[in-house]
C-alpha cells in the first residue's frame, strides 16, 4: 500500500426534498486509519456533516451547512512530530446566485 493512504475510505450522503424549494442532506464520512510507511499511524476517524437549502427563486440558493457536527478530534496529515488537524465544529451560511 502507497505511504499516507488509508486503508479504507467510506461516504455515504442522504438528502430528502421535503418542500418544493427545500431540501435537506446529511451525511457521514469514514476515513481509515494510513501508516506512513510504519513511522506512524494516523487513527481512523468518521465525521458527520448535515445541510440545508433553500430556494427562494430558480437562480438563488441560500445553503446553511453544519460541518463534523459531533465535535471529532482528528487528524488530515502528520507525521511523527506534529499533525494538522481537521475542521472542528463549524456552521456555514452561502448564498448563490446564477446568471
């Protein structure tokens, strides 16, 4: 196996439009544990994001998107000194227009 890549990667995603101009999604992203090469392992870690959008006419999209919702601790790259961790908690708001 190539150095830093996980033995396993898994995404699975749901979205329901439960209105005409409402949809909403969730979704749940495993990421394996990688061995660098037997220098270090980097956990295995699974994140949950959700989102909800709404179109307010067919050119405009208002989305608010909930990102690893449950708060994991994890790590994107490292090594055996120091890692880079991933995105904590965090809530988006992004408006989009088309021409």
């Amino acid at each position: 196996m190539p150095t830093g890549v996980p033995e396993r990667v898994a995404n699975a995603w749901l979205s329901w439009a439960f209105r005409p101009d409402w949809e909403v999604r969730a979704g749940v992203q495993y990421v394996g544990k990688t061995d660098a090469a037997n220098t270090s392992v980097r956990p295995a870690d699974t994140v949950v994001n959700a989102g909800l959008d709404f179109r307010p006419t067919e050119t405009t999209r208002i989305s608010l998107r909930g990102i690893n919702l449950f708060d994991e601790v994890y790590a994107v790259t490292g090594g055996t000194n120091s890692w880079v961790l991933g995105r904590p908690r965090s809530v988006e708001l992004a408006v989009t227009m088309s021409f």
